[in-house]
C-alpha cells in the first residue's frame, strides 16, 4: 500500500509532468545529478587506483647468475 508522502508527492509532480513538450525530451536535473554522482565516483575510483599502483614495485629482483643456472636445473 503506498504512503500517504508517495501520493501527496505524485499528485503535485503530475501536473508538472503535463506542461512537458511531448516533442522535446531533455534529462533534466536528474540526469544531470545521475551523470554527476557518476563522474564523481569514477574520479574516486580512478584517484584509488592511481594511489594503489604507485605502492606496487614492478622491478624484479635480480639474480645471480648461480640462482638462475640452479632454478633452470
């Protein structure tokens, strides 16, 4: 059963619905917020993993080359 807020809320946005041109479709201001709170999680991520791969070391250790003839055995 919907709230008494849900009704009360969907009664006022109908009319507002209405004056809509049925020609000309926009997003509107929760596309905008949608499209914002994506980019700001993408940058989020993108910051993380950038902090993430400066910790990682991508130089190998090096070997002697009696370390590598004895793994080669």
């Amino acid at each position: 059963m919907p709230s008494v807020n849900a009704h009360l809320a969907m009664t006022h946005l109908v009319p507002l619905a209405k004056e809509v041109d049925d020609d000309k479709v926009t997003p509107g201001v929760l596309g905008f917020i949608v499209f914002a709170v994506m980019a700001l999680a993408v940058w989020g991520l993108m910051k993380s993993m950038n902090k993430h791969m400066r910790k990682v070391d991508f130089k190998e250790p090096e070997t002697s080359e009696k370390e590598s003839v004895s793994q080669e055995k």
